[in-house]
C-alpha cells in the first residue's frame, strides 16, 4: 500500500510538473509587446463643443499585448487623460450663451482583443503594416461634478464602465519596435463627466442637458511597442 501511495504521489508530481512546462513553453512561444501611448483627449456630451475627434487635452499611458496569432492578440492598457471643455467654444447658439465649462481626469483601465485586419507577423524580418480595431471592456475613475456657478465644481471620486472601440494603423519600426496611430471612442456608463448629471440626490436639482444620452471620452495620438519573446529559428534553405 505504500508502493503504491508513494507511485500514486510521483504520478501527481509529474502531471504537475507537465502542465507548469506546457504553460511555460506556450508562453514562450509567444510575442509579447509592452510600450507607451502618447496623444491627446476629448470629450462628448453636454457642454462644450461637439466635435468627436478633437483632442485638446494630454494624454499618456502603457500598453501591453499578448500576440496570439498574426491576426489577433489579448491587449491590456491603462491610460490617463484630461478632458475639458467650453460652451463659449461650442457653434451651438444655446451652449455658447450659457457659457459653462468643465475639467476632469480619466484613470483609464481597459482589456479586450485587437484584430488584425492583415496578417502581421513579428517574426518576420519583412516589412509589415496593418489596420488594426480593438474592443473590450475600461473601468475608470473620474470626479462627479456639479454647477453653482459657470465652473463645474467636484463633489466626490467616482468610476464606472465604458466599451472602448478603436481604430488604428500599425507598421514595424525596426525589428523589434513597432510604431501605430489611433482614434478610440469610449461610450460610458455615465452621464456626468461634464458635471450635467449629477448623482448626488441633494443635485438632483442642478440637473440639466439629454439625460437620455450617455457622455463619450476619445483618446487620440501613437503607441510605440518593443517585442519580446522567444522567435523561431530563421534559417537559411
């Protein structure tokens, strides 16, 4: 009984220690890109102008990816940007004769899968550009904000989801840095980035603008990535 106890123990060793080396080698097998995001924010909504693709505030943030294929990789990222904006810039007669105006910070966390529309392989040492999309799930961190005179005041912290959707184009800058641009929209789950919509009960009443319509943050600017990762032998034929 004890022979077979201990058989019974290594056989459980050894199925551990297979399914650690599997896990190790398909990781290895991998390419992985980690980088920076640098460009500018906007926003979408009730105050201000409503231009979607007009960044006018910074934007910064990391990226990493893990390249599953040529065509598709698991991307996660967190970016910070400021978002502002100005009834007085606004072309709507209304927005420009009320005259109110915002600032706010984005904590942006943010995963999902971009695709590939070409294939896009880093293995190889041919050039190689694609257009890209991603989409996924953000959770972030902004502040409530409210009215009691022109400027929009914060009342607390607070976070919310948004659905990300991207569109960019990538190219390989050297062998091992990849360079892209990007505009990405993202549709969140508030209505209060501009300070319209408060959620406070007690500024219920300060409440004004579509509350049927959900407020939109963009980011717009250049990822550059370095890739790391076990390649394939290129040998000659």
């Amino acid at each position: 009984m004890l022979y077979l106890h201990a058989i019974s123990k290594s056989m459980i060793r050894i199925r551990i220690a297979i399914f650690f080396t599997l896990i190790y080698a398909g990781l290895n097998a991998q390419i992985n890109e980690i980088g920076i995001f640098a460009g500018g924010a906007n926003y979408i909504g009730d105050v201000g102008p409503t231009t979607y693709i007009a960044p006018n505030d910074v934007a910064l943030g990391i990226i990493y990816k893990w390249n599953r294929s040529t065509r598709h990789s698991y991307r996660f990222s967190y970016t910070y940007g400021k978002i502002s904006s100005n009834d007085l810039d606004s072309d709507v007669a209304d927005r420009n004769l009320r005259g109110l105006n915002f600032k706010n910070t984005i904590h942006e966390a943010s995963a999902g899968m971009e695709f590939n529309f070409f294939e896009f392989d880093l293995h190889s040492m041919k050039p190689q550009f694609t257009p890209y999309v991603y989409t996924g799930l953000s959770y972030f961190a902004y502040k409530e904000l409210y009215y009691t005179d022109r400027e929009a005041t914060e009342d607390y912290q607070d976070a919310d989801l948004a659905i990300p959707m991207i569109v960019g184009l990538k190219t390989k800058l050297t062998r091992d840095l990849v360079i892209g641009f990007e505009v990405g929209a993202r549709f969140t789950f508030t209505d209060n980035l501009d300070g319209s919509n408060p959620k406070n009960e007690n500024l219920t009443p300060l409440q004004f603008g579509n509350i049927n319509s959900k407020d939109w943050y963009m980011f717009t600017g250049f990822t550059l990535t370095y890739t790391f990762g076990e390649n394939p032998c290129f040998c000659p034929e």
